[in-house]
C-alpha cells in the first residue's frame, strides 16, 4: 500500500462526449429487458472465456427487491455457460452477507441454488498486484478468485450511497475485494473508528486501483454486462430499505471494455429527461462518482468514446438520446 496519494478531482462533473478523446470501443446495446435480451447482449461479448469461468454477481440481501432476476440469470447460465459458478465475497457492514455462514443462507432465501456459488474469501485472503496504483500497490481480493480463468461481470447499474452509482467498476472493486482486508483497505482510514471514512474522489479511486488488479489479473479473458433496470439510487447492499426507484428503465449494455461499458450507462442515464434522470444523477454528482469515469481511463483501463451498437436495430449505431427516447416510467415489477 502507498502512503503518499492525493485524490484527483471533478467527480462531480459530467464530461460531454465532444470533450472526450482517444479511442473508441464497441459498447451492444439492446432495450430488451428479459432472459432472452440478456443472452442476446452476451453472445455478443463472451467470446474470450474460457477454461473455469467466474460470473461476478451481487446477489443481493435478503428479498433484495431490485437485483437481476433470478430467473435471467439462470436461463443464461444453462444456456451459455453450463459450468460457471456465480462469484461472491462476504460484506464489509454486518448484515446478511457478512460472514459465509449467513451468506449462504442469504443465497438460499434469494433462490440462488441452480449453480455453485463460489464465496471467494471463504478460505482467506490473496494479494495481486495493481499496476501504477497511487493508493495501492497490491489489493487483497478473495483467495478463491486465483482458481479462475475468465470472469463475466454481470451487474446491476444503480445508484450507490457512496460511490454515486454502482457499475462494473464497483461489482469489482468492492465486490472481488475481501470482506475483511480488501474492502477496510478502500473503506476506511487505517486507526479511525468510521469504517466508512474515505469519500469522493479518494473513495473512487481506491476503488479503481481494485477493480484494476482484477481486469489484470484476467487480462482478454474478460467481459461485462451492465443492466439498467429498478435503478434506485441505493445499492443492492440496502435490500428492502433501498429507495424507491424513480428512474425509468433503460436496457442492457455490454461490452469487453469496462469503461465503455460503465461510461455508456451512465451516458443513457444523463440522456434521459432531467425530470426523469434528477435523483440518480443528483446522486452521482453529489457523491463526486463521475471521478470513477476518468480515474479508469487515467490508469489505462479502456475508453470513454465507444460505438453504441443497437442490437434491437440490426447492430446500427446509434446515440444515447435516440436510445432512451421512448422510455416510460417505472412500473414496480414491470421486468420481473
């Protein structure tokens, strides 16, 4: 761990595509939101895993309301990836994840027993490296992670109390890091008795320099779904005192490249109506969460200009605005 970081600044900042520069990745794009849509996105991404093969999913406290469908991800998994394990870490917080024991338990009351479940810190603890890191050196990632060749990281877009929103970045940051060790290492300042003292900018890039020795560790052997429905402003960590969710639903983006895929989500959110998309963005903003956007592409980890390619459309590329344009509001249970 380095002692000598200095947060960036302008997480609160929405950077405009015409201000955006570099190269450009391809990001699939379908307003299908249904077991079949998400297969559809992933034929289109899946290409390079191989070997045992980890699908990286929150899956949620108990009766969590708002996490993927148990169902879709069940179709997917028999479909596509017949041997895969759903890969978890224990929480940080004290809840219904927290120790592996109420995990599992948590993952029977929410249904997830149609395939292994892998609780990645079960046995402990391993160290990766992170590349030209300034908070961090090495990351302390679920032991278990090392038995794996390829990882699909399946998640649910939202918004999140202290990242602003929760994308790839943070389903792997926060979510490949251990319970004990890995997460206290992005949460919290070492000796301080707040568990959650690191915010903003620092908390976002800690966060990155996480996620970044995992999308190493995989290399090409990589993709990732995000899924832009039931997007409270709360994290799935809230389970049923999430808050009501406001934000129409969009669809689902995939891509083999983490910014993209996490840039374009959150480019669908902003292209909404600002009457539609006022609380979510309100919550990137003020939780200075944009700060994940350039902190990616600052460590090398992709591109924020993409192609978005419309599945429902033949594959043409279209933009964000013509995307969401005929989006209705949230209906409670509408995607179940």
């Amino acid at each position: 761990m380095l002692n000598a970081g200095k947060p960036g600044t302008g997480g609160e900042r929405y950077i405009p595509y015409e201000e955006r520069g570099g190269e450009s990745s391809a990001v699939y794009f379908t307003r299908d939101l249904s077991a079949a849509g998400l297969q559809k996105v992933f034929q289109k991404v899946g290409g390079n895993l191989t070997g045992r093969i980890g699908v990286k999913l929150h899956t949620g406290e108990q009766h969590g309301p708002n996490i993927i469908p148990r169902p879709w991800v069940e179709a997917l998994l028999k479909a596509q990836l017949p041997q895969a394990s759903i890969i978890e870490t224990n929480t940080y917080y004290e809840g219904d994840r927290y120790t592996t024991e109420k995990h599992r338990e948590t993952l029977q009351v929410n249904g997830w027993t149609f395939c292994p479940v892998d609780i990645l810190d079960e046995d402990g603890a391993v160290a990766l490296p992170v590349a030209g890191g300034k908070w961090f050196t090495e990351m302390m990632v679920g032991k278990n992670l090392l038995n794996y060749d390829s990882a699909l990281i399946l998640t649910h877009f939202k918004g999140h109390t202290q990242g602003g929103f929760g994308g790839s970045n943070k389903n792997i940051g926060i979510g490949c890091a251990d319970g004990r060790l890995g997460k206290a290492m992005i949460h919290t300042v070492p000796g301080s008795d707040n568990m959650w003292g690191i915010a903003k900018e620092e908390f976002m890039e800690r966060m990155t320099e996480s996620t970044k020795a995992v999308v190493d560790h995989f290399g090409k052997n990589i993709c990732y779904i995000n899924v832009l429905r039931n997007m409270s402003v709360s994290c799935d960590c809230e389970g049923c005192a999430a808050a009501p969710v406001v934000t129409p639903n969009i669809g689902i983006v995939a891509s083999t490249d983490i910014l993209a895929a996490d840039q374009a989500s959150v480019d669908l959110v902003y292209a909404l109506r600002p009457k539609e998309h006022k609380d979510l963005v309100e919550r990137m903003q003020s939780r200075h969460g944009l700060r994940q956007l350039t902190y990616m592409k600052e460590l090398g980890m992709g591109n924020d200009r993409y192609a978005l390619l419309d599945l429902d459309n033949g594959g043409v590329e279209i933009q964000p605005a013509l995307a969401v344009q005929d989006v209705r509001p949230f209906v409670p249970g509408e995607n179940d």
